[in-house]
C-alpha cells in the first residue's frame, strides 16, 4: 500500500521520521510486526525471515531436532544467532510498531495536493495511472484508448508497481544473503590460511628436528670411526717405534764392534794381536765370532710391504649421497582425496 510519502515536502521532521522507519531490506517502511535484532538494528519480519531462509536453505526441512541457525544484520553486519524458533524468537519492538501507525494516520489525513501525482505529457488533465506493458512505460486511460498506446497490452499501475517491487526485494534479499555466504566463505578462508601459516611453522620445525637428529648420528659415527683409525695408528706407530728402538740398539753395539775391530786391525804383531789381553783393553773384549757374527746382520724383525697403509679404513658415502638426494616428502594420500573431493563438489 503507498502511504503517500512523497507528500511531505523536502527536510520537514515527518520526512526525517519517514527515512528512519525504512526497513533496509525491502526499502519500505517496516510493516507489522517488527522485530528488533540484537545490535538493536529493526527488521520487517518477513524481510528477516527472508533473510534468514536464504542464509540457511535447509533449515525449514530440518525440524525440531536442529537448535536454530544465523545470519548478519544487513545494516551492521553483526552475525545473529537464532534459536529453533526462528526470526519468531526475536522480540518484537511494538513502540515502532506505534509509531508507525501513527505515521500513517497523519499522513492519510492529509488531502492531496495539485501536482503531487505525475501527469501525462500528452493529456495534462489524466494522471497516469495505467502502465503500458508492451512499451514498458507508466501511461494513462486517455493515451490507452484514444492516443498511442490503444494497440498495446496495458495493466494496473499499482500491480505492475507492486510486481517490480516483490521481485526488487526478492533481489535484494538473494543479494544480502549471497553477501552473507561469501562474508562466510572469506572467513573461512583466512582460517584456512592462518592454518596453513601455523601447519608450515609445525612442518619447518619436525623438518629441522629430523634433520639435526641425523646430523647428529652423523657426527657420532664420524667420531667412532675417527677413534678406530686413531686407534690403527697408535698401535701401527708403538710397533714401528719399537722396531726403530731396536735397530738403533743394534747399530750402537755394532758401532763400538766396529771401533774394536779397527783398534784390533792397526795392531802389527801378530803374537800381540793373537795372545789374549788384559781385559780392560778392547783386545781383550774382542772376539772374533762377534764380529763375523754381527757382520752378518741382526735378526730383528720387519714390517710388511704396505704395513703403513691404512686402504682399509676407507668409507665409501655414495649411496648415502645417492639416498640424501632422493630424500622427499612422503605423498599424502590424504591431500589427494581431499582434492577430488573438492572437484566432485565444483562439477555439482
């Protein structure tokens, strides 16, 4: 029903009254009854209703099982939450209920005025209260039966007004609601990605724990085998010190042999050189046995040919490079069937 709002000339307080008592969803003012959401923000109740069926689609087939549902206050945006009753459990406010009716019985009283309703161009004496299907323009009777409209398919002004006006809340209700849905969808993705932030950190650091782990058996085998060639050379350097001890206990007994057989050798007569001395003297220590003896060469032992290579301490790494190289991450099964979920999902 028009309640005659365009009446009230520009600025007066009935228009400032008039622009407070619009409901935001449907553009008209609030019709009974009224309800008030909890930001305080007042909605039509079928409007909310509306609103509400669209922001939940299955709620009327879920029964009474189901607690309730939500949707956003389409003036604040703030997220109500409604129990099984629906936009029926909300309050309704009755002094705009009051208020409204008030509105209305003040502008009814008021007698119309000249010029307030639109009239035709063509005939300035009819109001234009036809619309003109076929041309889609608002006309009148006078243009309908005599001017250029008496062959177009005409209706009621007020019904085709009323049509355009359904269909026009019908929009702004799906527009609200799909607003609501990707309102719901953004923040569900910006969990996903505050998710995704907080399982990558987890990731990096199992990663980082794993590896440091393995760096560390790496460090220990390293160790254990660095203290078995060690161990090798300790016990191949005692044995070969030894030997150079040896040989140099040999060479010092065969250096003073050496210095008593020459001694032995400057002596000219031969009754000296033979007639055993005094044992003080290096004639009387020498023997010639000794000599032939030592000239012969000490038995002490040797190494063997190669007794200094340590071949057979060699590690070979290649197939650890070869397995660090091929080091990957496991495939997750999971992740797969979680995409083709989300394909059969976008192909429905």
């Amino acid at each position: 029903m028009d309640f005659q709002a365009g009446i009230l000339q520009d600025g007066s307080p009935m228009e400032s009254l008039e622009k407070q008592l619009i409901c935001p969803i449907c553009l008209e003012m609030f019709s009974k009854p009224v309800v008030i959401l909890p930001c305080q923000h007042n909605l039509c109740r079928k409007c909310a209703n509306d609103v509400f069926q669209a922001a939940n689609p299955y709620w009327q087939s879920r029964g009474s099982l189901i607690s309730g549902g939500r949707f956003r206050c389409p003036s604040c945006r703030h997220e109500v939450l409604l129990d099984r009753h629906g936009v029926y459990g909300l309050q309704r406010n009755l002094l705009v209920e009051n208020i409204i009716d008030i509105y209305k019985q003040e502008c009814c009283s008021k007698p119309l005025k000249k010029g307030e309703h639109p009239m035709c161009k063509e005939h300035e004496d009819e109001r234009i209260n036809i619309y003109c299907v076929t041309c889609e323009v608002p006309t009148c009777s006078m243009c309908k039966v005599f001017g250029a409209h008496k062959d177009c398919e005409v209706a009621p002004l007020q019904t085709v007004f009323q049509g355009q006006k359904t269909e026009l809340n019908n929009c702004i209700s799906m527009l609200v609601a799909g607003n609501d849905r990707i309102q719901t969808i953004i923040s569900q993705l910006e969990d996903s990605c505050q998710s995704t932030e907080e399982n990558s950190e987890a990731a990096k650091r199992e990663l980082c724990a794993r590896f440091d782990a393995l760096a560390a058996l790496l460090e220990e085998k390293k160790a254990e085998l660095l203290q078995r060639i060690s161990q090798e050379q300790a016990d191949k350097t005692s044995f070969i010190q030894s030997l150079i001890c040896q040989y140099k206990e040999q060479l010092e007994r065969s250096s003073r042999l050496v210095e008593t057989a020459i001694q032995a050798a400057e002596e000219t007569g031969g009754a000296a050189f033979l007639m055993p001395g005094d044992r003080d003297t290096h004639r009387a220590m020498l023997s010639l046995s000794r000599i032939v003896e030592a000239s012969k060469g000490g038995r002490l032992d040797k190494i063997e040919q190669g007794y200094e290579s340590m071949d057979a301490f060699s590690v070979s790494l290649d197939h650890l490079t070869e397995a660090v190289h091929a080091l990957d991450f496991d495939p997750a099964d999971e992740d797969e069937e979680y995409f083709d979920g989300e394909e059969e999902e976008v192909e429905e």
